[in-house]
C-alpha cells in the first residue's frame, strides 16, 4: 500500500501544489480583474 502512494506521490504532488497554489491566488483575483477592466473601460 505505501508502494502504490509513493508513486501516486511521486507522479502527481508537484502537479497537484501548483495546481492548488495557482488557484487559490487566481480564483480570488479573477473578480477584481474584471472590475478593474470594466473601471478602465
């Protein structure tokens, strides 16, 4: 069993961080871009 979550680990951990990292800053700002882009307009 530790063998099978190694390399399930092993494959996809630095995906999934950056994956997760990545939204969790993109997702916020997504609702200010566009009020800024609707401000700008």
């Amino acid at each position: 069993m530790s063998h099978h979550e190694e390399d399930f680990k092993d494959t996809t951990s630095t995906i999934n961080i950056v994956a997760m990292l990545g939204a969790l800053v993109a997702l916020p700002l997504l609702p200010m871009l566009m009020g800024w882009f609707t401000l700008l307009r």
